[in-house]
C-alpha cells in the first residue's frame, strides 16, 4: 500500500511538472503585474489568447496594445544559465509601448550594477520602431550597452527584438505579414544554369543590381535632414557629378561567379567559401567610396551592410578579398572592386530578395556627421533558381531549428565582436604557458624576469581587467553549479568569451601548476594588488610579514568563507550572490570604484592593506583561490625546483617568498603558491641562495689549485 502511495505521489508530481512547464511565462507573471506601470494610462489586461501567448491591453475596454513575455517566444538564457523575463507590450502599429523586466539571475546585476539602472535601460525601449527593425534586419536601433553587463544587455535587446518582431508578425500589426513556411516546392541555387554573355545581358536581367546617385540627388536627400547643417554643407561639385556608382551581384552562384570572375577567380573564391557560405562582389565609382577607410582602423566595413528580412550582416576586413578586375565582356571601369564573403551561420539565403544598405555621411562639425541611407535592392533572377520539394518533417522542425540557430547566433556574434580581446588573451596564454614550461631560460636574468612579471601583470589589469572586464569570480562557479543542477547549456557560458576561454585554461593549469598560474598572473584585482605593493614599496612603506603561527591561522579564512558561500547556494543560489560581495573584483576591476562608497571603501580598504601585507586579500579573504586550491591538489607535476638544503638549514626562500607559501621545513604549500618564480630566481641566484654561493666558491677553489685548470677540462669532457 506505501509502494502504491509512493507510485501515485510520483505520478502526480510528474503530471504538477508537466502542466507546469505547459503553462507560459506570461501566464505566471501576468497576475503581479501592474498594467499602468507597463502601459501608462491602461487600465487592464484581456484574457489570453488561446492561439499565442499574449494578452490585449485595455483602455476604456478598447484594445490599445498587446502584452507577452519574450521567453515565450525566443531563448533568453542569459550568463547565469538561466532565462529573463521581460515584458512586452506592443501598440497595433507594431510600436512598442511598455517593457518591464519582471526575472532575472544575472550575477552581474546581482552584485555589480545596481538593478535600478538595468530596469532603467530596459524600459527605454519603449518607442521602438517595429516595423523599422523588421526593414533594416533589426539594425535600426543603437543599443544601450551598460559597462560591465555587455552579455546581459546583449540577450536582453536581442529577446525583446526578435520576440517583438515575431509577435508583432503573429498578430499582424503595423502591417507586417505573418511569417509561413513553404510546404511543397521551394528554390534553390541552379548549378547548370547559363552564364550571362556580356554586361549589357547581366544588368539588363538583373544579374547585376546598381545603385546610380549623382551630386544633386545626394544634396537633396540631405536637405530634408533634420539637422540645418546638413543643408548648408551641401557640395559644391556640379549637380550631374557622380557622387557613386555601385553595382552589386551574387557571385556565388557558379553561373555569375564564372562570367564575373573568370575560371580561375571563381576556382580561388570555391576555396576560400566553406559549406554554406555566400559571397557577393560590389564594385564603385564616383566621389564616394562604399569602403571607406574605418575598416582599416577597426577591422569592420561601416559604409555597407547587406538586410535580408531580420538578417543583417556587417562585412569585416576577414571576409573581405580585393577583386582585381572583371571579367565580363563589356565591363565598365571601376575605382574599387571588393568580394564580401556571407557567413553561413548569419541565416542568409541567397534564393530570397535582399539588399544593400549604403550609409553616406556629411561633415557638419569638426567631429560630427550626419547620415543618410541609400538602397541597392537585389534579387536573383529566376533563370538561376529551381524548385526543390521540401519533406514535411522539415517543415514542421524548422521553427525549432530557427531559434536554435538563432541561439547560436547571438553567441556567435559576440565572439565575432571580441575577435581582438581573444586574440590578445590568446597571446598571453602562450606566453605565460611557454615561460613555465621553460622556467630555467625565464628566470635566469632576475632583473629581466621581474620587468617581464610588471608588465605582464599590468597588461592583466589594464587589458583583462579594466578594459575587457575579464575578471573571474566565484559567483562563475556557483552559476556553473547551478547550471549543472537545474540543466546545463553551453550557450549561457559561450555568450562571455573571454571568461569562457579563462576557464578552460585555468581547469588545464589546475592540472599542471595549480591555481597559481591564474591567481598569480591572470587576475586582474590580484594583479591590482601586486602592483600598488611594488609602488609601495619604491616609496618605502614599511612592510609586514605576519608571524608564521598568525599566518597558518589566517590563511584557512578563505576556504571558511568558500564553504559558507558554497552551503547557502544549495539553499539559494540569488542569496549566495549576494553574499558574494565579499569579493572586491566588481567595484575595482568591473565598475573602475565607480560605486556607492561602502563598496568603494571597502575594495580601498583591502588595497590599502595589501600595501603593508602583499597580496593581503588574496591570502586570507579569497574565496576564488579557496575554489581553486581545492581541484588543484589533483596537479600531475611539481615544477618547482628544491635543493635538499631549502628549509635546512636555508631560510631564504621562506623569508622572501611574496605570500609566506614556503613552510620552515622547506616545503611548498601548493595551495597558497600563486606561482609567482621569485624562488625559482632565487634557486638560481649567484647572490642569494646559500647553496648556489657555496657551489661557486667550491668551483673556485678548484680552479685555482694546482692543476684545477686541466681537471675542469677533463670533468668537462667527460
């Protein structure tokens, strides 16, 4: 009879989860909701809809708006590993008005930026033009990055986009049509198709699309500018000039491609594109270049993008080939001929209608421009295409396979976007991993080693720290904890590259060196303490080095602290968050002390402390190290060199050692060495070490006996 209880009690919290999970987001946050703090001046919400998850807006009874929650309708997860919530309300003219960010487990808003200014940056996107981003594929807005919370604004304005857009589609509004999928026949490239003859046949068919714009219809769209100077800066060239010339056709087609770019071109554009990819060549002239110059400086084409429904994709100097000439018989001159490469995960489909944006500019000020927008439609002509049956399991999947790739998108693009920040971290992994693999060589001049060390650490806190906020914590480990019992995703630890890459090679250090090679030299706040100690210390503050029974007794504090940390997070991972704030790394490294003063005095209050007692936090208040020390006891090697005499009767590696990690026996404690090398500089050391001076001076007494000269040769040839 219990066995049964157990069974029906089991299968009824089953049938609770399930219906649960049916239920949608704005099914459990509608009730609290207040609709005037949404929509201001409605006065209530309508019964959902039983085909979408949405819910109309009232005023006077009237229908004025619909309300939804973006998780309803697009991935939201955000850093933490879990979604937020936001609502939604948008107008019929598919305007909206009203967000509220009603659920959120961002660790970063938690413990780092007030939540009042997140909310504040998410309510400003009521006004947002719809229909605009259903046009310009979602570009036509600027997004309010908030410093140090660039992932989480990035999820947060990509949700409320495409959720926006999906419903405002669903729903019809604004007149955007709904979104359908073929079932049955569809198009797809045509290999055999034939080649244009001359340049006369590909423009006249619209193999070639051109975009023809001379002085006087440039002054004129400039003149209707908002900004009077745009008008009064008009150019001064006769109306007739050509201010551009731009064509544009997709020579990925083997047809186009072929007749453009000639055998061998389009042999070397097959290998550089990869399965999936599309390419298109744009070729200009007149007064206004479609390049520019800023791709040079920031590796990013800024003048063209290329829109396709909610696709939008800005060329970088990557996917960028110059284009020598033409092949077409007939071909105009042109002053620049580029080939853009479309990446295949951006969702481009070179079957569909797309076009090129071109942004001109006019100089109104020494610093400021104004910007007007000209399009170059592209469509691929139909002699190109040909039907293609699409099986019904595609059909009914693809909703799913969109977001998914979608998903993967928003990551994608912000690794695309830091291609730089990871190519500099890339370098410093290497150089740190080669200098401990070759210690010997790299600590064999003490002066170069410690000016290498300096820099090395202030490149840790100008460019990690300050400048890429790549600054671990652990409130990651308590996400990864988190994540691992609630459902692990990939994607929510993909969308910070930086941290992502750090952890992946401060798990394969653990198993090398400890945790000493990142809290050492790849901690920017530790780093922070190095160098103010080595400023302090040219300025002659006095330095403490704690009695060696205070410091065993300290320096278990931080594994205390981890632990606590580590039991409330089973209780309540939000509660452990902000407990969390024991760590100092936000207000000095994420937020640069721009904070509330407790916090801002509290991180100076432990720098302060680090000036007397190097690396003060790191030794005692760490919960991070406390982490990391733990896995690390599982290292396969101990590279750090010892003479049989460290520890007796030598002390001078214990005295000297930065953060007392040398016991008096000689030992070194794995768990609180940060790697540093200064003993491995002192092992070596002609002026220092005992050991070392006591070899020499053996060696010199050798020599200088009678005949020492022929035995040194003689033990050197042997």
């Amino acid at each position: 009879m219990n066995l049964l209880r157990l069974v029906l009690l089991i299968c009824a919290s089953l049938c609770l989860a399930v219906s649960a999970s049916a239920a949608s987001v704005l099914e459990q946050y509608l009730p609290d909701a207040q609709v005037s703090d949404l929509v201001p001046g409605a006065d209530g919400f309508g019964p959902l809809r039983a085909d979408l998850a949405v819910a109309p807006v009232l005023k006077g009874g009237e229908t004025v708006g619909w309300v939804f929650a973006t998780s309803d309708f697009v991935g939201t997860t955000g850093y933490s590993g879990k979604p937020i919530h936001t609502l939604v309300a948008v107008a019929l003219d598919a305007k909206i008005i009203g967000v509220q960010l009603v659920k959120h487990s961002e660790p970063i808003v938690l413990i780092g930026i007030p939540e009042a200014k997140v909310k504040a940056m998410v309510s400003g996107y009521a006004g947002l033009d719809l229909v605009a981003e259903a046009k310009s594929g979602g570009t036509a807005h600027d997004v309010d990055i908030i410093s140090g919370a660039t992932v989480t604004v990035m999820v947060i304005d990509d949700s409320i986009v495409r959720s926006g857009l999906k419903v405002a589609r669903a729903l019809g509004l604004g007149g955007l049509a709904p979104e359908s999928e073929q079932a049955g026949p569809r198009f797809t490239i045509d290999a055999d198709a034939a080649e244009p003859a001359d340049w006369v046949e590909a423009e006249g068919d619209g193999t070639i699309r051109r975009l023809s714009l001379d002085v006087a219809q440039v002054n004129a769209a400039f003149a209707e500018h908002a900004d009077a100077r745009a008008r009064e800066r008009a150019l001064t060239e006769p109306p007739e000039t050509t201010f551009i010339d731009m064509h544009a056709a997709l020579v990925s087609v083997p047809a186009i491609g072929k007749a453009m770019l000639g055998p061998a071109e389009e042999a070397n554009l097959r290998d550089w594109l990869k399965e999936g990819e599309s390419a298109v060549a744009v070729a200009g002239r007149g007064l206004y270049s479609f390049k520019g110059s800023g791709y040079v400086r920031g590796g990013i084409f800024d003048r063209i993008v290329l829109i396709q429904d909610d696709v939008s994709v800005r060329f970088r100097d990557r996917d960028h080939r110059r284009l020598g000439r033409i092949a077409l018989s007939g071909a105009p001159e042109f002053a620049e001929m580029d080939l853009f490469r479309i990446p295949a995960d951006v969702g481009f489909d070179p079957t569909k209608p797309f076009r090129i944006q071109l942004l001109a500019h006019r100089e109104v000020g020494p610093i400021e421009k104004v910007f007007h927008t000209f399009d170059l439609s592209y469509q691929l002509p139909q002699k190109y295409l040909k039907a293609a049956a699409v099986p019904l399991a595609e059909v009914t999947a693809v909703a799913d396979r969109d977001e998914g790739t979608a998903q993967a998108d928003l990551w994608k693009r912000i690794w695309r976007d830091k291609t730089l920040e990871i190519a500099v971290l890339g370098t410093m992994l290497f150089v740190l991993t080669a200098v401990f693999f070759f210690q010997t060589y790299a600590v064999r001049n003490a002066r170069a080693f410690y000016i290498f060390r300096i820099a090395f650490l202030t490149v840790t806190l100008v460019f990690l720290g300050w400048y890429a906020n790549a600054q671990l914590s652990v409130v990651n480990l308590m996400a990864l904890f988190g994540s691992l019992v609630t459902g692990f995703s990939w994607q929510a630890f993909l969308l910070d590259p930086l941290t992502f890459i750090l952890w992946f090679s401060v798990a394969a250090a653990l198993l090398f060196w400890g945790r000493g090679a990142y809290c050492g030299w790849l901690c920017p706040f530790g780093a922070l303490q190095e160098l103010s100690n080595q400023i302090a210390r040219k300025l002659h503050v006095p330095q403490w080095t704690l009695p060696w029974g205070l410091h065993e007794r300290l320096w278990p504090l931080k594994y205390m602290i981890f632990l606590g940390l580590f039991g409330v997070s089973l209780m309540s991972v939000e509660q452990a968050e902000h407990l969390a704030e024991i760590e100092p790394f936000k207000t000095a490294i994420i937020l640069k002390f721009i904070r509330a003063w407790p916090f801002v005095a509290y991180a100076a209050a432990l720098l302060v402390a680090g000036l007397f007692v190097e690396r003060f936090y790191c030794r005692y208040l760490c919960p991070l190290g406390a982490a990391l020390a733990i896995p690390a006891r599982m290292r396969m090697f101990d590279w750090l060199k010892r003479y049989h005499e460290c520890g007796n009767p030598c002390q001078t590696c214990s005295n000297q050692c930065p953060v007392q990690a040398i016991h008096r026996t000689g030992e070194i404690n794995p768990n609180e060495c940060i790697n540093c090398l200064h003993c491995q500089v002192l092992y070596q050391s002609e002026t220092v070490c005992p050991v070392v001076m006591k070899k020499m001076k053996s060696r010199a007494k050798l020599a200088a006996s009678p005949g020492g000269t022929p035995i040194n040769q003689s033990a050197a040839k042997v």
